[in-house]
C-alpha cells in the first residue's frame, strides 16, 4: 500500500512530515505516561489530541489505522498496568471512555474529510465551469456583459411592497424612477465583441454609464424594468444604441434573468448589431415597393391603350383600305 492510501496529500511535504512527527512523538508519550506511571486518570483519552494533529492529512483510512494504533496502545498500556491485580472498575471506566472518545473523534475527523473532499471537489467543478464559461465570454463574437442589477431590483421589489402594481404607469407619475435604475446599473465586465460593438463605452464600470448608450427618450429600459417588475426570466428586443464615437446601431438586445435572487449582480446582457441587415431588408422592401409600382405602371399603361382602341375603332369597324395599285408604265417614264 502506498502512502496515498493514508495522506490525503493535500498539504505539502514539510509540513505534513512535521505534524506526523509530533503526533507520533505524543503518541509515545501518552504511551509512556499511561503505562510505566502511577498517574489515575483517562490519560488515553490524550490519544485524541495526536489525532487531531493528524486530521488535515489524513484520508478516511488513515483516521481509521490511527484510531485502531490509539485502541491497541491503550489497551496494552491498560493490561500491562493491571496485569498482576484485579481488574479494577474505575480504571475499567476510564478506559472505556478512552475508547469512546477515540471512536467518536475518529468518526468526525472522518465526516469532516468527507464534507472536505467534496467541497474540493466542487470547487474544482466550479472553477472548471467557470473556467469555461469565461472562456466562451471572452471569445465568443457575440457581445456580451455582465451587469449589476442587483440595486434595481432592491427598487422594483420596495415599489411593489409599497402596493404598485403597473410599474409602467407609475413610470408615467414619476418619470426620475427610470433615470434612477439606470444610475443603479453598473457594469461588471465586458468581452471584446462588446468593444467592438460600442467603443470603450462598454467597459466603463462607472454607476450610470448605461445612460451613454441610450438615446433620449428611448423606453427599452423601461421595457426591461417591467419585465424585471413581472419576474420575467429573459428579455429581448430591437434597440437601438450609440456608440463612444456617437453613431447609432440597431442592435438585437437579449437580458437573462437569473433565477437566484442572489445572482442579480452579474445579469448577461447580450447584443447583436442588426444594422445592415435592417438597411438590406428595407432596400429589398423599397425595391419591392419600386417594382409594384413599376408593374401597376405598366399595367394602367396596357389598359389604357386596350381602352383607347376600342374607343376609336370598335369591334367590326375597323377600315379596310383597298390595295395599293401600282402605276402605269407610261407614269414612269
């Protein structure tokens, strides 16, 4: 067996080699006292304290040959003080509380390591998930941020405790609502694409910088704010957004929600610019329009010159024009 199966190894060399030193050290200690003394007492009980020195490198086996090396010590210490009298009761007692409280330790230092080894263990899914997911953040061509909307729905939660119950009407009564959740949004992080999409404007983690990106009266956050207000899980529409060098953009905004009321502080916001195909759909419209237009035209054109035709020459009275006759010859000459 290797010693993998008894050091969970999770503390360096030194200074495990060190606490396993000291904890052997006081186990022959309490060894000594408890047998080639005349000290009374529950001196095996001490047999605790070196494992508990032991309990942060150790795994589960090893706590359990611990715990059986402690057992066997301090019944030899036990027999070989009592070897050449009666057995005595109150050292009988004092033994068997040794030994409960040896097993009791043992069996706690082994549910800690347990609760331990799975914390770690989720705490390596978490860092690998995270991982991850910061890597798709960062490299993905879609922008994306993480938002604090932590604050704004405090505000949201406290309006509706005080009996509102259309956030939009009451939007409406007290417009300074809207201007004070944007100055609660703050931005957590952003990824390139973010950059790309709106300039430095996108990274600014200043309380409020939401606003930059907002034309004037523009009501997509208000939008947001009533789906926040519903409990909605998502949000998505067509905005538009100004960028740090002033120009415009149609963009597809997309909100997640999360369901844990503790997560509000990193919201995924994401968007994507639309803008050409908005301008490419709508020259398509124009030329479907021009070409409607072109072909009624052409259709009123032919109409009219059917109309005409009939009007002038009716069915059946069309003129016959006789056939032309070629001059005589002495004409010619």
């Amino acid at each position: 067996m290797t010693s993998t199966h008894f050091f969970n190894g999770r503390t360096d060399n030194g200074y495990g080699t060190v606490l396993a030193a000291v904890a052997l050290v006081l186990a022959g200690t309490i060894f000594y006292i408890d047998t080639f003394t005349k000290i009374e007492g529950a001196i095996a009980v001490l047999y605790v304290i070196a494992l508990l020195l032991l309990g942060d490198i150790l795994t589960a086996r090893g706590h359990v040959t611990g715990c059986v090396v402690a057992v066997v010590l301090a019944a030899a210490s036990y027999v070989y003080a009592h070897s050449d009298a009666l057995i005595d009761l109150q050292s009988l007692l004092r033994l068997s509380v040794a030994l409960a409280a040896l097993v009791i330790t043992t069996s706690l230092l082994m549910r800690n390591e347990a609760s331990r080894s799975e914390l770690i263990a989720t705490n390596a899914a978490l860092r690998e998930s995270e991982s991850r997911y910061r890597a798709i953040f960062d490299r993905t061509k879609v922008a994306l941020w993480e938002r604090d909307y932590s604050s704004v729905r405090e505000i949201l939660l406290s309006l509706k405790a005080q009996g509102v119950d259309d956030i939009r009407e009451y939007a409406r009564q007290q417009p300074e609502i809207v201007d004070r959740c944007v100055a609660a949004v703050r931005t957590v992080a952003a990824n390139e694409a973010a950059v790309e999409l709106l300039g430095r404007n996108a990274i600014d983690q200043t309380p409020g910088s939401l606003r930059r990106i907002l034309p004037p009266g523009d009501e997509t956050f208000l939008d947001l704010m009533e789906a926040m207000f519903q409990g909605r899980r998502s949000f998505s529409d067509s905005v538009t957004v100004v960028g740090d060098d002033g120009e415009k953009k149609l963009v597809l905004l997309t909100v997640s929600f999360p369901e844990d009321a503790t997560a509000f502080n990193r919201v995924v916001t994401g968007m994507v610019d639309i803008t050409q195909r908005e301008l490419a759909q709508k020259a398509l419209q124009d030329a479907r329009a021009e070409l409607a237009a072109s072909s009624r035209t052409a259709a009123i054109g032919a109409l009219s010159t059917s109309l005409a035709h009939e009007c002038w020459f009716p069915r059946g009275t069309e003129p016959v024009f006789p056939p032309r006759s070629e001059p005589p010859l002495s004409m010619v000459f």
